[in-house]
C-alpha cells in the first residue's frame, strides 16, 4: 500500500481534530510573536482571509448536511 493510499484512507477522531487545532492556533500566536509587524495589518484583511479559507468548509458542510436530510 502507498503512502497515499495510506493518507486517503486515515481517519482523525475528535481528539486528534483538537489536538491539530490547538497547535496551528499556538503556531499562529508564536509566529505574531516572533514577527510583530503581521499585527499591524488593517482588521478587514483578516476578515478578507478568514471568509476565503472558509468556503471550502463551509461548502462541504453544506453538501454533506444536505445530502444526509434526504
């Protein structure tokens, strides 16, 4: 079996979900710390970013909520 089909076929449990969040979150806080000028970009830019990372999981969402109603 090939690493890919290995990765395709992983599934996290909800500890690990957490667990992955908690560190891009701690990632995130140590890399404002370590270069403060990321900090001083306009609010709407943020916004801005966070609306386009998010409609893909949004989307999926939706279609898997969708799908399980019929």
């Amino acid at each position: 079996m090939s690493i890919v089909n290995k990765l395709n076929s992983f599934k996290a449990d909800w500890l690990d979900v957490a667990l992955i969040k908690i560190g891009v979150f701690t990632a995130t806080l140590l890399f404002a710390k370590l270069w403060s000028p990321i900090l001083s970009v306009e609010w709407y830019w943020y916004l801005i970013i966070w609306i386009v990372v998010a409609i893909r999981p949004f989307n999926t969402f939706y279609k898997w909520l969708m799908s399980a109603t019929k």
